[in-house]
C-alpha cells in the first residue's frame, strides 16, 4: 500500500508513461491535456470500441503474469478492429488499482501493453486511473481506421454466401480449463497443454488477415471476432443479416492439440470449438463464386482459413449438420455472457 501512496496518482501516470515507447505522428496531444488530439486521414472512417477487463471475471491474477495480462488487455480491442477490416491508431487505458497492487506488477503490466504498442504501432493517448476496493479493473478505449470501400459489418451476409473461419477456435477455452482446474491429473502432451494457456493468455489479434481479405478482389460480406464462442458469434451475424446459417462438423477445424487433449481427458471437442469463446479468430462470409480466391490467398499464409457452411434463407436460425447425417439447432448452444452463462 505505501508503494503507490509514495508515488500518488500523477507520480502513477508518469511511471507508466515512461514504459510507452511508441509515438505515432499523427498525434498532436497525447498524455498530459483534458483530451487527446490527433489527425485523422482523408477517404477514411474512424472506428472506435472499448472493452474491459475485471480480476475474478475475465482474470484471476493467482494464474495470470500480468505482461501477459497486459498484452492482451490490448489484443482484444484490436481485435475488434481487425474484425470490421480495420486498422488501429491509438488507445486509452483507465486502471482501476486496489492500493495492494505492488508498482513491480504495474510495470510489468504496461511492458506487455507496450510490446502490443509497438507490434501494432499503436500510441496510448490517454486515460485514467484511481483507486479501487479490491480488485483490478482494466479498461481499454481503441480507436482505429478503416476504408470507406473496406469497412465490413455484421449485416452483410445473404444466402448463398460461404461461412470461413481463421485458425482453430476451441484452444483458449481449453486453456482456461486447465488453468482453472490445475490441480487435476490432466493426461496429455505437456506442449499441447501449453499451447492451449498460451492460446488463451496471449491471443494473437487477426490484424494481417484482417487486411489481407479486405484487400482482396474477394467480395467478404461481413465479419466478426470469436469472443463469445463460434456458434453465439455466428448468430450474431445472422441476426444482423436476417439469415440463417448451416455448418458441418466434418468441416470445422481441429488443431491436433485439442484432438488430443479432449480425447485423452473424455471432453467433448464439439463443446469447446462451437462454444469456447476467446478466440479471436476472424468469422467471415463471402460470394460463393470468391471461395477459390480467398483459398489461393491464404495457400501459404501462417494462419489457414477453412471454409466451414453457408449462408441459409431461414432467419436467425444455425444448423450444425452432424457427421454422422444428423442435423442440430445451435440456436440454444451458448457461449458465453456474462449476466447468464458460466465458460466451459
């Protein structure tokens, strides 16, 4: 506690100023006025999202590095970004800081945020800080830029359209099931046990594929990050698009480290790729007749997209077609949501 009486609030804001090494021309003010400045650019939209994240909710810190913690306070904002085809420009960061919290953790806390900083060129700008009872409380204000052509939105998927995904969705979900149940004998590869923590404490934001679809000559018709899970995210779009959607299980990718860790601990795999959440990979629609285009693109590209349903005439209703020829109503799967649903 004496630790951050010494140094008081403003002594705060320049220690954690002094860890911020990326400074963006664009800014005009940054930390230290009532607002930030900065110039936008012409023929451009300026997006904007927040997000916020709350120890014993989206975090517990006896599991948690902060550095880590940092980095992907960022990572989920941009995220955002990323998943209406844009690029980010600057953030706030306003901390709400139990009087407990050692500076040695704030440090560490603001490296992670500035590696992302730096990663992404990103300028924090501002924000706010004060003092909380007893937890910590992160909130991040993004904001970011996108083509006035390139701007992609939930509501632009129509029937016909093909449904892909990047990545592998399902990892960050079994990663917070270890971390919260470490004292089990979990069987498996201890990689594939790190891989999936990793996956969860430290998501890598889809900024690259981001651009390299709305760069394409593909026709991407609409757009969103898996936060909530693929089935609840999926229906969002569906909702904002009026349709309906069908995906096949078969189709759905599987990393070998989830194949392996759900089959080895009797967990259902379906469980943590249609309903895990934390993700972040991109799920997008796009023309039919643009499938082998976007195929060709991402041939060679660190993250895959796979090609996992499409796009149906019945609103607001998501079909998972079994492999065994069995069809199933996701409506009712969910992912998660705070004022209803515990993560799996």
């Amino acid at each position: 506690m004496a630790d951050l009486k010494k140094s008081g609030e403003f002594g705060l804001i320049d220690r954690f100023r002094s860890h911020l090494k990326f400074h963006s021309p664009r800014t005009k003010i940054g930390i230290g006025d009532d607002c930030a400045v900065y110039t936008g650019k012409t023929g451009k939209y300026q997006i904007i999202s927040t997000d916020a994240l709350i120890e014993n909710i989206h975090f517990k810190l006896s599991t948690t590095e902060p550095h880590l913690l940092g980095r992907k306070a960022l990572s989920v904002n941009i995220s955002d970004i990323a998943a209406m085809g844009g690029t980010p420009c600057l953030a706030l960061v306003t901390l709400g800081i139990p009087k407990t919290l050692p500076k040695k953790f704030l440090d560490s806390l603001y490296r992670g945020i500035n590696e992302v900083c730096l990663e992404h060129k990103i300028e924090i700008v501002g924000g706010d800080t004060s003092a909380s009872p007893s937890h910590l409380f992160i909130n991040i204000t993004i904001v970011g830029e996108a083509g006035k052509k390139q701007l992609i939105t939930r509501s632009g998927a129509r029937p016909g359209d093909k449904i892909f995904v990047t990545g592998t969705p399902g990892q960050s979900a079994l990663g917070l099931k270890l971390l919260s149940s470490s004292r089990k004998k979990w069987k498996g590869n201890i990689k594939f046990k790190k891989k999936m923590i990793q996956a969860h404490k430290n998501p890598v934001p889809r900024l690259v594929e981001s651009q390299k679809l709305v760069n394409s000559s593909a026709r991407i018709t609409s757009m969103i990050d898996i936060s909530d899970g693929l089935a609840q995210d999926l229906l969002h779009i569906c909702e904002a698009s009026k349709v309906g959607a069908v995906i096949r299980e078969e189709w759905l990718p599987k990393s070998m480290e989830l194949k392996n860790l759900t089959s080895l601990n009797n967990l259902k795999i379906m469980d943590y790729i249609l309903a895990g959440g934390e993700d972040y990979e991109l799920l997008f629609t796009l023309k039919s007749e643009d499938v082998r285009k976007i195929i060709d693109q991402f041939k060679n590209a660190k993250t895959p997209v796979t090609q996992i349903g499409e796009v149906t005439t019945h609103p607001q209703k998501v079909i998972l077609l079994n492999e065994d020829g069995k069809s199933q109503s996701l409506k009712k799967l969910s992912g998660f949501d705070h004022f209803r649903t515990k993560k799996k």
